[in-house]
C-alpha cells in the first residue's frame, strides 16, 4: 500500500500512538510511532518523516528538547 504522507508520533503513551494511528491510517496516512524522544530523533535522521505530532511533557528528554534539536539540524528543521 502506497501512503500519501509519513508521520512520526512521539508520545511515551501507547494508547495516544494507537489513537493517532486509528485517526490518520483511513486518510492513507502511515503513522509510525516512538515512546522516547531521544527514540524519535534517531527514527528521523535515519528516514525523515513528512511531519511529526511530538507529545511535551515526557521523561529524560522533553518535547521541547526534541523540537530544539530538530530546529538545529539541517535534515530536520524544515520537518
């Protein structure tokens, strides 16, 4: 199956991932999804998503963390 868009779900609920996916996948949208955002770093610089719906309030690396470090990279500033 041939998805019109990629996105990456940062969230360390399961449930929220599995949400997005029920939500997204009948518009023909791929969600993968990470519970770390150390995780969700390494997921994107490997294969960039097309967007990414990043959760705030998580353990060892926060969202806002995540979101600085991919404004910081050139790969990744634009997702």
């Amino acid at each position: 199956m041939s998805y019109r868009a990629r996105v990456l779900c940062i969230d360390d609920e399961p449930g929220v991932v599995e949400l997005i996916s029920l939500i997204l996948k009948p518009q023909n949208i791929q969600v993968d999804g990470v519970n770390s955002g150390r995780e969700g770093l390494d997921v994107m610089r490997k294969d960039p998503p097309d967007a990414v719906l990043l959760d705030i309030m998580m353990p060892e690396m926060d969202g806002w963390e995540v979101y600085k470090q991919m404004r910081a990279d050139d790969k990744l500033k634009d997702i």
